[in-house]
C-alpha cells in the first residue's frame, strides 16, 4: 500500500484528519489504506516543511562537499545513527548517505553534487544481469524510491522503473539483457544464488530497521496526544 504515489493534497488532508483525531490511527490507516509507516514519514516531512515537503520531488537535490564530509565524519564519530544524520542534514536517503560513506572509507574525494541531472543519467547506463537484480531489490526495499535508487547507483529513473515493472510480471529471468547472452537464474551456482539472497535479506533487514524505528517515534506521538 504504501509504495502508490500519492498528491500533496491527499497527504495533507491525511494529516489533518490525524491531528484533528477525527479518527483512531488504526481507523486512519484503514480508511486512506496506508502503512503507520507511511504516515509518520509524511507527519515527519510536514512538520519540518509543511506543505513543500509533502510534494514528489522531480528533481536531483544537490549537495556540497563540505555538507557531505560534516555528515560523513558525524557518523563516523558514532555519535549519531544514519537516521539521525539523514534528519539533520536534511538527506534525501539514508543510501545516499551510505554511498558517501563507502567513498570516504574508500579514500575517495567527496565532490560538491553538479547542478541538476548530467546528460548521462538522463540516459542511463550499461548495467549487468547482477547489477539490475541488486538495483531492483534496492528500490523495493526502499519503498520503490525509484528517484533515490537511480541516485545511488548512477542510473536513470526509467531504467529502475522499467526493470522493476519487469520483475513483478517475469522475476529476475525477465531482467535478463536479450541482446547478449545471460546466466538465468536457474544456471546460477549455488554460490551465486547465496549471494543474491544474502542481499535480499541484508536489504529486507535495513528496511524492517528503518520502519521499526519509525514506528517507535510513532507510538511516542500517540502516548502524547492521550
């Protein structure tokens, strides 16, 4: 349920509808057919943006590299988790975080982000059979941001919308490039296949965190509002 796209108007009369207790979460949920999860997310967006942050974002957000090392080195230090510095710097995803710290720890330069979408991701890239399975669990996992997703692996939005479409209606066989010649999954070695389902759980297992964690602050707002 909550994977749909839903318009600002819709989340905000969601939201009114919470804080004018007009109903209990659970009739809430039901009613509008949405996650708790889903509705904190948007509660969390409103309340540090209001109605700005209730709409889709259509465009790359950009970030400096001064903001990118603050955050990184705030990680690093142990001081705060992922969820907490994605909050305080204002970060469209926790895998955007993540991937900046795979380049510090790599030794590699963090760069202020360009302006926009380069020409590149606007077309996308060449991908491989394992990567397109690692894209498509990543996006899923993350609530089919397909926009993040494209983001963290320099890919265009399309081609994470297209392969995920093509996953729901032919599994992984159906992201299989037609043009050359592809392992399908069943010729997979059982080497192969432990580490795609070694991904899959390790995926599955950050979103249950993430949706965990959201739930608790939840319940915290509910035990304020009795």
């Amino acid at each position: 349920m909550s994977n749909k796209s839903y318009s600002s108007k819709f989340k905000y009369e969601v939201i009114k509808d919470y804080q004018n207790e007009n109903y209990t979460l659970k009739e809430l949920c039901s009613r509008y057919q949405i996650s708790k999860y889903t509705l904190y997310k948007w509660i969390q967006k409103f309340e540090k943006e209001g109605i700005r942050g209730l709409k889709n974002s259509k465009t790359w957000k950009r970030y400096s590299k001064e903001l990118k090392v603050r955050a990184v080195k705030s990680y690093v230090s142990g001081e705060f988790s992922q969820e907490e510095i994605v909050r305080k710097f204002e970060i469209s995803s926790r895998s955007v975080l993540r991937r900046w710290i795979k380049q510090y720890n790599g030794h590699r330069e963090l760069k202020d982000t360009g302006k926009g979408r380069t020409s590149s991701m606007t077309k996308g890239r060449k991908t491989t059979w394992e990567e397109r399975i690692e894209i498509v669990q990543d996006a899923l996992a993350n609530g089919k941001s397909y926009q993040q997703t494209a983001e963290k692996y320099r890919v265009s939005y399309q081609q994470v919308y297209q392969w995920v479409r093509k996953y729901e209606d032919g599994g992984w066989d159906a992201l299989q490039d037609k043009r050359g010649r592809s392992k399908r999954e069943e010729e997979l070695t059982p080497e192969e296949k432990m580490k795609l389902e070694m991904r899959r759980i390790e995926k599955e297992n950050e979103r249950l965190r993430a949706e965990n964690a959201f739930l608790k602050k939840l319940e915290e707002i509910e035990r304020r509002r009795k």
